[in-house]
C-alpha cells in the first residue's frame, strides 16, 4: 500500500531513485483465469490478481491493460458495440478503447463484488453476491433490480433474463429485472453456476450435479449428464456445446445426451472460462492461462506468452539458473527472467510451496508432497517415502540433510535425497520457515516462535527471548546475525543463535527476508524494505513495482528477483537499492486496503492485514464461494493504523472460502484456501 511521506521526503527519495525501478520479467507465463471476452479480433482474459491481459492475435502475445482498474481481481468481462465493461471485487469498470484506459461506473451499485455481466441491447445488468443490478447508460447509474440473492450467471434472450443463484436455482424476469419468478421444477441442484443458450434450449450448469436443460423457459429442467461433476462454465460453437469442470473439458454434439472429455494438451484441467471466435474456442483454467483449440476440443494449446499473472510461491538459484515455483508448476529462467520454459514432467501436483537446492538436486514441496528432479526439472519423481503430511510448505538444505515442515505436519528429514523421510523432534506442527548455520538448524512456526536444533533436528529448544510476535513467516541468516519476520510484528534480529531477539526499526507484517552482502530485503503489506545496518532503519525500494504482493525473494548476481502473488517475477539490479535515502518511520496508511491473508492455503489458522487511513466502523467477514456469511470477524469503530486479526477455520471444511472488509464506503474482497 501507498503510504504517506512528507513532500521533502519524497523530493529526496525521487531525486535519488529516478532511473531506478523494478522490471517485471516475462513470466513465468499462465496464472488464474476468471473470464474471457472477445472484442472483433481482439481476445481479452481476466485474471485473479493480475487484471486484465488484451491478446490481438489470438492469445500468440499477450500485453496487460490495466491503467485505471483500481482491483484487478477480474471476475467478468462484457462487450458491448465499441464498451468493454469488467466485473471486479471492487465493482464494474468501463473501457472504450480496446483496454488502454479504464474508469470506475459504480453509482448505485451497492454490492461491488461482480461475478458476472450481460447485455441486452442497450441494458446492462450486474450479478453481484447482492443480487442483479441493471444500468441503462452504460454503468454510469445503476439501480437494483427485485432479485437480491447471490448471483453467478446470467442469460438474456429477447425479453427474457434469466439467473442463477448461489442457493435458490433459477430465476426468470421478462421486465428487465423489475420482478422475478423462481422456475426451477426438475432441478435437483440449486446452485447454479453457468448458462448457456441454443435457440430454445436452455443449458445450466450446477455446482456437484452436472448439466440440466430447459426447452420451455425454465418452467421445467432434465439433467442431461455430468452428474457429480461441478460445471462452471459452457461456450456453444455451430452445433457442439462444451461444459468447463474442475476435471477439465467434456464436449456434447446432441445436445447433452452424451458427452465425451476432451482435454487432449489441457495441462490444466480447472476450466473457468471459454470464449468462442469462429473456429477458435479459448479455456481459461484456474492456475494454467489460457488454452487455445482450433479442432472443437480434440486439441489444445497453451497459448500464454506474455499473460505475466503467474502466482509465484518459490525462487531459488542454481548456477545460472532461475527457478520459479507457481500454482502451475515450475519454470525454468536460463537469462535472467527473459524468458520462462515450463519444466512440469512428472510433477504430478503443480501447486508448488517451496523450492530447494542442494547440488544437482532441485526439490519441490507441493500439497501432494515432495518432488526430485535431477536433471534442471526436466523430469521429476515423488519422493515422499515417510511422510505422514503431504502439504508441504517450506524446505531447507543442510549439507546431505532436506529438512520439510509440513502444514500440520511438523519437520520431517530425509539423509538420501527424499528417498525416505523420518519425523524430527520439534513438537510444533506448523511450520513456515527453516533457515541454516553451520550445524545451527532454526525452525519459525506460527504461533510457536523460532525453535533451534543443533543435532540435525533430533531435539529442539525454543529461542524466543525478547520475540514479541510468534507467528514467524521468514527467517535469514547473515553472517552472526539471524534475522526473523513475523506476522504482524515486524522483523527481529538475534546476535547469538537466537538466545535473545530484538525488534528492529521495522514492524509490517512481513512476507518475506533476503540478505546480499551486508543488505536486508523485507517484503511487507507496505511494500519492500531495504536495511543496510542490519535492520536499524529501513527505506522503501517499490519504484516500478505495481504490485507489492511480494512472498518471495532470490538474490542472484548483481539482480535481486521478487516473486509476487498473481504478477509473475520481477527484477532489479542490486546496485540501484544501495542509496542514502532517509528512512521512511512512522508513516500512517494514505489509503484504505486490505491484503491477502497469510499464511495462504492456511490450516487451520491465518491473519488477515488491513489499512485504515482514518477512524471508520469496520466490518470484517468470511463467507464461503457460495456468498454465505460464515463468520464476523470485526464489527466496531476502530481508530487508523496498520490492523492485523486472525481467522481460525478449524470448524470448516477444506475450500476456498471469501473475506471482506468494509470500512466506511470502502469494500473489498479477498480469496483464501483452506486445507486441512
């Protein structure tokens, strides 16, 4: 978040860092598609985090246009004639100009997470977790229309709307929303996620019960197939109606009586999305960009050059060689970031949580365990003989010994290259960060603080002396100086293997640490840090960075490289961090925000880091991908400042599950995963 500094502090700081500013490399490639939208020859795709990325040839290249789009947590896309609207968490946004330029048309909008748009001649509606809204002059007024559930899909034929809910089926309105009537005779399951049309024919697909169809307007439904199969998204091309599941892509050609898969080059099979251009049948999936097929379905293509979008969890180095760990997989950088290769063979789980180095070696930790690959990740193998936890979080090396800590799962050891593991000594079973001295082993868990061993993990002291904070989310070591990140206090330095701790200048809740030379990085919910006195005084080093989701560092050479949370990785030269810009202390937030909870997947705890620029009754909820309200997180006035709180969702099933905050006329919303 932008914070705010005095004008002589910022003339300083520009006069120093003018040229200087990060660089996003191009990729790793891919990421979270939520929608699709096809404007002539221009194709576009919403992401979850990235915004929104304009291909003009066919998803060949891809260029983001994101100037003026103040959430970029994109959930829809609409055209109409020479309008491109979007549907974000933050409400709907209005570009006519191809995506150059956006601006915010929310008056009367009342609910602004949007997951979904149609037009109808000159009427647009909005399906919003608060019911449909319509606009009439394209979003610059809205009104709220009579149906107020959560709504995921909507279908306009003639003078007919229709909408599906989160809970209550299908709803239909021939007044353009002024009334509805509930049609949903023969539809077992009312959870409705997609539509789809074909001349009389109704399609709809829903959440565990597959597709039903409507021949009479919805009056009455048949299921037609993929039965306990989530469908989420449907694209019709001439007579061939294809359904999107979390299991990939299925193809009818009579109308869902039979379906067939085809996912035939799919690397990714949580298909979100489709957009359909003549021959051209786009999928946008859920960690894997966007697939292109021009056969209806029998093939398909990764087309993602240039969709920079990719969540990045791991950087490590090898020699000259750049790895990045992303929610789809890993890739390989050979020239700093110039360009990626996806090295996924054998990698059966491509979720990856951390990377590790040790010779020849390249180890992954995934939720389905670990990985080895000996060969720069051309292939890979499990390697998870031992482990009683499969999520794996965090992993360090120690001359011949892996250490994994596991979510839930404690610190486990392998002494022969993840052939077999055996469970450590340390009683913690949540562990987020390792770091290595010598035969000096520190382990930082949440809600524990640092632990210490110094027989390779067979026995365990708790060094938490002067450690205020215990969730512990980073630990890096520089010569006799350890340093710790926490969540919500900041970072600690110890002088003596952790036997006491001090808090340094710095108390952001921390991401992420990295040390070169006698410089430590931190990346906080302000952005990243630089301490050139071990943790003394800090300076902000953000310039060019447009997205301060930072969860991972790699120094390598004269660059240090950040891996951010749905923006790919970036890159900066070391050299121009090293100024003597003044320290930048006790600043207030300028803006009201709100941050993605860490640790994320969480089990079965994590905090949740907010903004408030001014005094403001907030209101801090989850609620589950349904729109229901789970739990109330904060409900009072509360005074400025940087705010942390933390949820437990022990009581809850694995899933993706939703928080918001609101604070004034300030509303935002964020996503989470939960595994236990």
């Amino acid at each position: 978040m932008k914070r705010l500094v005095s004008l002589f502090a910022m003339i300083i700081l520009f006069s120093c860092i003018l040229t200087a500013q990060w660089v996003q490399t191009n990729g790793p490639y891919g990421g979270d598609i939520e929608c699709l939208a096809i404007s002539g020859t221009n194709v576009f795709a919403g992401t979850s985090y990235g915004g929104i990325f304009l291909s003009p040839n066919n998803g060949t290249s891809w260029t983001a246009v994101n100037i003026g789009l103040t959430n970029t947590h994109v959930n829809a896309l609409a055209v109409s004639d020479t309008n491109l609207y979007a549907g974000t968490y933050g409400g709907v946004f209005l570009s006519t100009n191809n995506g150059t330029s956006w601006a915010a048309v929310n008056i009367g909008l009342t609910n602004r997470i949007v997951n979904v748009l149609a037009v109808s001649d000159t009427n647009l509606f909005a399906g919003t977790y608060g019911g449909v809204f319509l606009s009439t002059d394209n979003g610059t007024s809205w009104t709220q229309t009579g149906l107020t559930s959560g709504v995921h899909a909507l279908a306009v034929t003639g003078t007919e709307l229709f909408a599906g809910t989160d809970s209550g089926g299908v709803f239909l309105s021939t007044n353009n929303g002024t009334s509805w009537e509930k049609v949903n005779i023969g539809l077992t399951n009312h959870v409705v996620n997609a539509f789809a049309l074909s001349g009389t024919e109704l399609f709809a697909g829903t959440w565990g019960d597959g597709v039903f169809l409507s021949t009479d307007n919805g009056t009455s439904w048949t299921p037609i197939g993929l039965t306990k199969t989530n469908v989420v998204a449907f694209a019709i091309s001439d007579t061939n109606l294809f359904a999107g599941t979390y299991g990939g892509v299925f193809l009818s050609t009579d109308n869902g009586t039979s379906w067939e898969k085809v996912d035939t080059g799919l690397t990714n099979t949580h298909v979100n999305a489709f957009a359909v251009s003549g021959m051209n049948i786009f999928a946008g999936t859920w960690g894997g960009g966007v697939f292109l097929s021009t056969n209806n379905g029998t093939g398909w293509t990764e087309v993602n050059t240039g969709l920079t979008n990719s969540y990045v969890s791991a950087l490590v180095i090898s020699g000259m060689n750049l790895f990045a760990g992303t929610y789809d997989g890993v890739f390989l950088s050979t020239d700093n970031g110039t360009s990626w290769t996806e090295v996924n063979t054998g990698l059966k789980y491509t979720n990856i949580f951390s990377l590790a180095v040790y010779g020849t070696n390249l180890f992954a930790g995934t939720l389905n365990g670990v990985f080895l690959s000996t060969n720069n990740g051309t292939s890979w193998t499990a390697v998870n003989t031992g482990l009683t936890n499969h999520a794996v979080d965090v992993l360090a090396v120690s001359d011949t010994n892996i250490f994994a800590g596991l979510l839930g799962g404690g610190l486990f050891l392998s002494t022969n290259n993840g052939t077999s593991w055996s469970k450590t000594g340390l009683t913690s079973t949540y562990v987020y960060a390792l770091a290595v001295s010598g035969t000096n082993i520190f382990a930082g868990t949440w809600g524990g603080g640092v632990f210490l061993s110094t027989d390779n993990g067979t026995g365990w002291t708790e060094v938490n002396t002067g450690l205020t904070n215990f969730y512990v989310s980073a630990l890096v070591i520089s010569g006799a100086n350890i340093f710790a990140g926490t969540w919500g206090g900041g970072v600690f330095l110890s002088t003596n293997n952790g036997t006491s701790w001090t808090q340094t200048g710095l108390s952001f809740g921390i991401y992420a640490l990295a040390v070169s030379g006698m410089n430590l990085f931190a990346e906080t919910d302000g952005g990243v840090f630089l301490s050139t006195n071990n943790g003394t005084s800090w300076t902000t080093v953000n310039t060019g960075l447009t997205n301060t989701y930072v969860y991972v560092f790699a120094a390598s050479g004269t660059n240090l490289f950040a891996g951010t949370g749905g923006y790919g990785v970036w890159r900066r030269p070391l050299s121009e961090m090293i100024t003597s810009v003044p320290p930048l202390l006790g600043i207030l937030p300028r803006e009201f925000g709100i941050e993605q909870n860490y640790p994320n997947p969480f089990n079965p705890t994590t905090l949740i880091r907010y903004d408030l620029p001014m005094s403001s009754w907030v209101t801090l909820k989850v609620y589950d991908m349904l729109g229901r309200e789970l739990e109330t997180l904060i409900n009072e006035m509360e005074f400025p400042g940087y705010k942390s709180v933390s949820f437990d969702a022990k009581s809850l099933p694995t899933g993706v599950y939703t928080y918001r905050l609101r604070a004034g006329e300030y509303s935002q919303a964020m996503k989470m995963l939960f595994i236990k």
